[in-house]
C-alpha cells in the first residue's frame, strides 16, 4: 500500500477578522473570513478552498476515466457552486453542484455518449474529495453534453 502525505503550514496573528497565510506545495496564499460572514475577505478561505478541492479532484477525476475510456472531448470546462447554511448562528457546509460541460465531436454516435455520461456520475462516486465527503455534504451533478 502507497500513502501520501500531504503538508499544509499556517499561520494566524490575530483574532476572528485577522489574515492569514497558508502554504502547501505550490499553493501559497493569505486566508480570512469571507465578506458573506462578516469577514475581511482577503485572501481565500476553507470555503472556497473546499469547494476547489471538490471541483479540481473531479475534473481531474473525470478526464482521466474520459481519456481511458478513448472518448475524449474537444473541450472540458465546469463551474461549481457550493451551499452553506447558516441556521441559529451555525455555518453548515450543505451541498455542492459540480455543472461539467463537455464538448464532443458530432461523429460520437449516441452510445458513446451515453458512455461519457455515465463516467461522468462515475467521476463523482470515486473522486476522493467527493468520497472523504460523502455522507457529510450533498454533491449534485448537472451534466451538460454539447456537440461542436
């Protein structure tokens, strides 16, 4: 069995409305509370980088199974939008909706496209960010094929 580890540093001088900053890899960057929770809003934050996490592992996630199943599409482009409640004060991650838009050649017949779909929901079910989530945050997927 491999494992990966995977480091993150951070580092917080203040109280609630501070910034920030993290490193990871290539990812370095200052963090704060978003401006929607009456934060400063500079930098990112756990919010968007969750939902970055879901959407980059399953477009990754998705043209890789596309690319081994030999269908694959002219071009490949998603926006996702993350939920979160907020009831009594709670803040409550609750759902995020990945929208794939996936562009193929006119000469893809109807089966295969049928097939691109279907990896399409795969994708979700095996992503491991969609996976360490699940049970936890609703993903929904609305699925866009388009024909160029």
């Amino acid at each position: 069995m491999a494992e990966h580890t995977f480091t993150l540093t951070a580092s917080w001088p203040g109280g609630r409305n501070s910034v920030g900053e993290i490193a990871t890899g290539q990812l370095q960057t200052k963090v704060s509370i978003p401006p929607e929770m009456d934060g400063p809003g500079i930098g990112t934050n756990p919010d968007e980088m969750l939902l970055g996490a879901a959407a980059t592992c399953y477009i990754i996630t998705l043209a890789a199974m596309l690319e081994r199943a030999k269908l694959e599409p002219t071009e490949l482009t998603m926006t996702s939008e993350g939920i979160v409640d907020v009831t009594n004060g709670v803040f409550t991650y609750v759902k995020i909706t990945h929208k794939p838009r996936i562009v193929i050649s006119r000469d893809y017949t109807e089966k295969e496209e049928r097939h691109i779909v279907r990896l399409a929901e795969k994708a979700e079910k095996t992503c491991m960010i969609s996976k360490a989530i699940r049970g936890n945050v609703e993903i929904a997927l609305e699925i866009t094929i388009d024909h160029e």
